[in-house]
C-alpha cells in the first residue's frame, strides 16, 4: 500500500512519532532495573553471611557492563538491525512474522502461540510497574503518601480512555516522550561528571568478569533483563513507524539510556550503603527542586509506555483473530488513523488483571519478580521464527548458525536468571500465560478437528438439482438472493452440509445461489476478489483473498462486489415477483449460515473430546457467527448442524423374533 512507503520514508516527523509510540517500554526500564539488580544482589550478599557493603566496583562496572551490552546485543542486533528486515509489507510483530513462515512447516505455529501468549501475559504488568514506580517517586517529598490509590486511578482511567481513541493524545507522545529520554540522559550526564570513571563499564570485560566471579550471577541476570523488555515493541509497531525512523531513532533512546545507566552507576559508587529496597537510584540524580517535575514526568512516560502495550495487545489479538488462533471477539475502530483498533473484551482483562496485580503486590519492588519471565519466552519464540526466516530468505547457512547459537545461549541464560523469580511473582505471569495459550491452542486444533469431519461432494454433481429447484414454482421462495459462506478452497468442491440444507432439510428455492469463500493471506493489507460463474445466473462463487489485518466486513464486501457485478452487466438481480420486475426493484438477499454442535455420539479420542468441549465453551463467550463476519442479522439464519452425521450404518440393531 503506499501509505506503507509513506510510513517508512526516513522524515524528522517519523523519528518523533517513533519515539513516541515504540519507545515507551524500554524508555522507562531505567526506572526499576538497576533498583531491582542492586536489591537482589544484596539479597544474595545477606544469604551468604557477606559482612559489610555488598556494593563494590566490580559489582556495579558488572551490572552496568551487562545492561550496555544486553542493549547493544539483543536490542541493537537482534532486533533493530535483523529482525526488523523481517517486515511483512510493512508491518511487524510475531504474527506477522509467523504469516511470513507459516508455510514452511505446520509446527511453526507453536513458537507463534507460545509467544504471543508469553507477549500478552507479560504486558499485563507493564502499566503496573511502570507506573508504580514512577508514583512511588512521591515518597521522596511526600514518604507518608498513598501510592496504590494513585495508581490504581491511574490504570482505570488510562483503560476507560481506549474505547475513545488516542488519536488526538497519540500526537503529543513524541514530543513528550523526547523530552523524557532527554531529561534521562541530562540526569546521567550530570552524575558522570563527577566519576568519570564510570565509562569503563563500556567494556564487556566488567561484564563477563561479573558472569564468571558472582555466585549470584544467574539471578543478577533475571534483573539486567528488564532493560530489554520493551525490545519486542521495536518490531510489533514496524507498520507505524518505519523501520529507517525506528533505526534512527534507537540511536538518539541508547545513548540517552547508557547515560542515565551510567549517571545511577556513579550515584550508587558514592553511597555503597544505600538500601534499593527504600531508595530508588533513579530519583537519585533528579535535584530536589526538581522531584516533583520528574515523578510527573516519569508518570507521563509509564502511561505512554502503558498505552503503545495495550494499543499492541488489540493489534495481536486481532492478528490471531484472522489467523484463527483466538476466538472471535468485537473489534471496533475509534478513529480514522490507520490501524488503530479497540477491542473491548481484552481492554477490560488487561485492566482487571493490572489492578489485581497491583493489589497482589502492592510495591514496584515485588513486581519485578514477576516481571519478564514470560516475555524471555516471546524472545525465545521470536529467535526460531526469525532464524526459520533467514532461512526461507536464503540467508548463507553459517549466519544462521551464529545466530541461533549466539541468540539461544543469551536468552536461555536470561530464561535460567529469570527463573529464580518464578516463587517471586514470575507465576504468576506463567500462569496467565498458561491461560492464553490454552486459548489459542484449543481455538487452533478444534478446527483442524472440524476439517477432519468435514465432506466435502463435487458441486457439479448438483449442477442440474439446483438449476431445476431454481425455476420450480411448487416450492415456496425462500429468497431472491440466497448467500453460503463455504469453506471448500476449491471451486469444484461444497461441504456436504450446504447441499443437505439447499435440497434436503428444507427445499430453498432461489433465483441465485451464491457461495462466498474468504482466505486470509499471509500479507496484511491484501483485498482482492475473484468470480467464478458455476451455473451462469443460477450459481456464482466469490472468493475473497483479504489481508490478517483487514477486517471481514463479509456483508458490506459481498454487496459491494454484487453492486460492480451489476454495473458491469454480469448479473441480473432484479426481483422475480412480477410486481416487483416490472419496477426493477432488486430482489432480497439472505445469508445461511450452518453452526456446528458437538453431538454426544460422536466418535472422538479423549483428548479431542476436551478439545472440543473446551471450544465450545469458549465459542459461547465469543461472537456469533453473523457478527464476526459483519452480517445484518435480520438478514441471517442459522440452522445447527452436527459437527458428524451419525447414520444408521454406525448402529447395530438386533431384531428379535416375534
């Protein structure tokens, strides 16, 4: 499409909306992530019996040296240089990615689901410790205040606002946003000032030194992790920004990241005794004067961050809703900028799941346990979609080889350090992780279950039936225009059903039988139509091939190719009825949809049965059939179907004599 061009033209104005929208979850780790190294080193110096002050150069050089090169390897490389070439007409994200690989082997779909669960589950708790933190800087000029109320307002009002849209908001992030890695950066410097010195944990020989020489090292790395977490935003938000304004702009967010690392790294070498449970580094290096500005500013930033993963978590459900990996839910369209979306059913579970878990555990603190153990998960996932890529793209085998091992050691050790916040917290992101991937994998195997038992016949073996049943006046009209959604990919084939409910259950007498078909495609913005004309004026076939980001406005795209038919002189729909004819008043349409039942005979493993079970529990609490596909439902019938026919040859019946 051209407003992708347009989107990743290199522009001053695409580097501040870049800063504003893909930024926000990385651009506020310098709030927790030296707080939460320091405190789990000192947790671990206590547990040795270490005497005296925990802090040491080695330690903090260490630590800085990690998150530096955590940055430069998994944000810089891995993401912002390779995996952003792996853009799927301009968008981005896992889904993305896996409609981009799919096709080269069906278990791609795992490392797909795994992550896009991991990735869900994990940005539940992004507007939790964000803003948390950033509130709790309050307690520096204000140490009695209240923070969970504050912040509790804060997530309920940030989740009320979505269904408004964020287009007029959405303009101030990037400035706003660049005045915060600003003030990030200006903070650091001014501490680097006075040591210098600090600017050797550059060399990655402080960190290697801390992997090696730490007893503690795996669990350090469980908090050097968090400077990272945002790195997935990089790729999913490719289709708003622009891979060349993401580029450059990474390089303006590192160095004012690095600098303000480096700016607490200073701080904490002039107060070794300080204590990371009640002292917040960060805050360390703001004048007092200007505390309260900062904690306002930082708040700001946890909100945008906030919103660019909700704004994310719509765009990846609705992804997976086309893909068919998640249940059909409402998805509406606030406003008219370009991929925004509101989904109503995740907006009020990310917003009750934020507030529970700020409940849980009450202090930002305790929330890094719980903190990126799902999203090393998405990390993971992402590295084998990325490599199957390279692969697919004929990348020399070699640097495929580097990559995956390079790639696969540093986020299997991170999963090994995050791990030790499993009883911290870290469950509980697993366990919702666990939730929606159980969603997703049920969704997508009972359909691979239904296919199984759908029959499909050859439609040219009905040919002359429904050409007769047409123009047979002894069978009332059942409608002018009479609409089928099939799901046969081919023209010569129809499911079994539809010819049973057209001839068998009730004779549907219609002037045209229509069948619509829709694939979704592996590119996200494609909408291309084909007509086939089975039985000229009697029987037509339109197959839809829409992109996974376009919404299937069945109803409205099905008229709209009715109405170029027409223009065209390809189809009469004129109404029949002679009254009717002579006014050339258009005959009427109606939709037929057929809805799957589970019948208590069918013959299915016990896995599948749970399977089953399971999808028609969720396919309750989901959308109807006629709204997920856009149609008016005065203009619908749906007759139940048994997903298999029992027929009397699968019952055994002894006659007894008389």
């Amino acid at each position: 499409m051209s407003n992708h061009k347009n989107v990743n033209a290199l522009t001053a104005g695409g580097v501040l909306v870049s800063l504003g929208i893909v930024f926000g979850d990385i651009g506020t780790s310098p709030l927790y992530t030296l707080k939460a190294i320091f405190k789990t080193a000192k947790e671990i110096a206590e547990k040795s019996g270490g005497g005296g002050s925990y802090i040491n150069p080695d330690l903090v050089l260490g630590a800085l040296s990690c998150v530096i090169w955590t940055l430069t390897l998994q944000t810089t490389i891995k993401y912002v240089m390779i995996t952003l070439r792996a853009d799927n007409k301009g968008e981005g994200g896992i889904f993305s990615l896996y409609s981009l690989v799919r096709k080269k082997a069906k278990w791609l779909v795992i490392p797909a689901i795994i992550g896009g669960a991991a990735l869900l589950a994990d940005g539940m708790i992004t507007p939790s410790i964000t803003v948390t933190s950033a509130i709790e800087g309050l307690k520096l000029k204000f140490p009695t205040v209240q923070v969970l109320p504050i912040v509790i307002t804060i997530i309920a009002l940030l989740f009320i606002i979505q269904q408004f849209g964020t287009n007029l908001v959405g303009k101030l992030f990037g400035p706003i946003m660049f005045l915060w890695f600003a003030a990030l950066g200006v903070s650091g410097l001014a501490q680097i000032i006075h040591d210098p010195s600090i600017f050797k944990a550059l060399n990655p020989y402080y960190a290697i030194h801390l992997l090696v020489t730490n007893p503690g090292a795996l669990a350090i790395l469980g908090g050097v992790f968090l400077c990272t977490t945002g790195a997935e935003a990089l790729y999913s938000d490719l289709g708003h920004c622009g891979k060349q304004n993401i580029r450059v702009s990474w390089i303006f967010v590192k160095l004012m990241l690095i600098f303000n690392y480096l700016g607490q790294g200073a701080w904490v070498l002039k107060n070794p005794n300080y204590d990371p449970h009640f002292v917040n580094p960060f805050f360390e290096l703001v004048p007092p004067g200007m505390v309260l500005f900062m904690v306002g500013l930082a708040t700001t930033a946890a909100v945008i961050a906030s919103q660019a993963m909700i704004s994310g978590s719509f765009t990846l459900i609705s992804e997976a809703v086309r893909l068919n990996l998640w249940p059909k839910v409402k998805i509406n369209y606030p406003s008219v900028q370009k991929g925004q979306l509101y989904v109503p059913s995740i907006n009020w579970l990310l917003c009750i799941g934020c507030i529970i878990i700020v409940l849980i555990f009450k202090r930002s603190d305790d929330m890094e346990g719980a903190y990126g153990l799902a999203i090393n998960l998405t990390f993971l996932m992402t590295t084998v979609l990325v490599a199957v890529y390279m692969l697919r793209k004929k990348f020399p085998k070699y640097l495929i080889v580097i990559f995956v091992v390079v790639y696969g050691a540093i986020e299997l050790a991170f999963l090994a350090g995050n791990l030790f916040k499993f009883i911290h917290g870290g469950w509980v992101t697993l366990l919702i992780g666990c939730g929606l991937l159980s969603v997703m994998w049920t969704w997508y195997n009972s359909r691979k279950i239904k296919n199984r038992f759908v029959k499909y016949v050859e439609i040219e073996d009905y040919y002359q039936i429904l050409s007769e049943l047409s123009v047979d006046e002894t069978v009332p009209k059942y409608s002018s225009q009479l609409v089928y959604l099939t799901s046969a990919n081919f023209k010569t084939e129809i499911e079994s059903k539809i010819i049973y409910s057209i001839i068998q259950k009730e004779p549907k007498r219609a002037d045209v039988y229509w069948l619509v078909h829709v694939d979704v495609m592996d590119e996200p913005y494609t909408l291309d139509y084909k007509v086939e004309f089975l039985i000229p004026g009697k029987l037509i076939r339109i197959d839809f091939r829409l992109g996974f980001r376009i919404e299937q406005r069945v109803n409205l795209l099905y008229r709209k190719v009715v109405e170029e038919l027409v223009k065209n002189g390809e189809i009469d729909i004129t109404s029949q009825y002679k009254s009717l004819n002579k006014h050339k008043i258009a005959g009427d349409f109606r939709f037929v949809l057929l809805e799957k039942h589970l019948s208590k005979f069918t013959k299915l493993s016990f896995y599948e049965r749970q399977i089953m079970d399971y999808y028609f529990l969720l396919k309750k609490m989901s959308l109807s059939e006629e709204r997920s596909f856009g149609l008016d439902s005065s203009y619908v019938d749906v007759e139940k179907v048994p997903l298999i026919f029992v027929t009397p040859d699968d019952i055994e019946l002894n006659r007894l004599p008389v």
